[in-house]
C-alpha cells in the first residue's frame, strides 16, 4: 500500500535529443552555447509565454559537438517544448535549428544539412517520458507517513501480520506431524 502511494508521487519528464550532420563544420569546439535575452528576466515571465510550433527552439539551450563526428552537432529540447517538437517532421525541425544557428552565428556560413536525427521519446508508447521525478505531491505523501498515528497503525498491522504468519507455520508444522 505504502508503494503503491508513492508510485503515484513520480512523474515523468520530457527531453529530446537531437542531430544535425552537416557537410561541414562551420562552427568553433565545444559548439554553439545560447544565452537567451529570457535568461535575464525572471523565471516566471518566461514560464508564462506559452511555447507553440514558431518559439519551440527558445528553450535549445545550445548545441555540442558529438565525439568522433566532426560535421554533427547535437542539441537538447525539453518540456512543452520538445513535446511541440516532437508533432514536427524531422525536415521542420531541422530547418528551424539551422535558421536558430544562423541567428547565433550571423557571421558564420550554416553548411548544408545531410541529415537529422530526432528522438521522440515522449510519443514513443514503450517510453512516454525520459525521466522521472519526484513531484510536489510525494513531499505531501511523505508528511502522510511521518503522521504518529499512521506509523502506529503500520506497526500494529506488522505486528498482526508477523503473528498470523508465525501462527500458520506453528499449525502446518503441528498438522504435518500428526
């Protein structure tokens, strides 16, 4: 019962990765970091625009290069961003990252794409999610366990169970023998 309750605590969180191989690289290691003007405001002025198909790549917070592959470079996405993303093709989704790159890189020459990879591990059936967290409502639930008359009634219920168990066993052993 105990787990039970606490499985209802987790939640599940989305991100996606993807890849960009390019013809060539265009671009200086470890790759491209973004600071976003949004960076500077507070948090909550940001939480509340709401992300749609034209601003999901405001929340890319960078692209790095991917070891041992010189032209790639691979990016991040996460919450109602990447699930936005995720509703795109692969063709949409790379051309919005290359038009990203040439916002930060005004002076650098964005070289032809020869593929894009994306994960869509939100809208996977067999994964829903990437990651998991404890949400606010396990704090609440572990306030539930501290309550004294709660613990009180698990350990009786221990107890209780622990007996009957033991009484079990003493009247099978008993019956064997007869």
């Amino acid at each position: 019962m105990v787990f039970f309750r606490f499985s209802e605590g987790i939640d599940f969180g989305t991100i996606d990765r993807i890849k960009l191989d390019f013809e060539r690289p265009f671009w200086d290691p470890p790759g491209v970091h973004l600071l976003w003007d949004d960076d500077v405001r507070p948090r909550r002025e940001v939480a509340a625009a709401p992300v749609t198909e034209e601003n999901w790549t405001r929340h890319v917070v960078g692209f790095d290069v991917v070891n041992k592959q010189p032209n790639m470079l691979m990016a991040w996405v996460s919450g109602e961003a990447a699930r936005i993303m995720e509703a795109l093709s692969d063709e949409e989704v790379g051309e919005s990252l290359c038009r990203l790159l040439r916002r930060a890189l005004p002076r650098a020459e964005v070289s032809p794409l020869r593929a894009v990879v994306v994960t869509r591990w939100f809208t996977n059936p067999f994964q829903r999610g990437v990651y998991s967290y404890r949400s606010p409502e396990a704090d609440q639930m572990v306030g539930w366990l501290e309550d004294e008359d709660v613990a009180a009634r698990a350990a009786a219920t221990t107890a209780t169970a622990a007996t009957t168990a033991t009484a079990t066993a003493t009247t099978t052993t008993t019956t064997r023998e007869k």
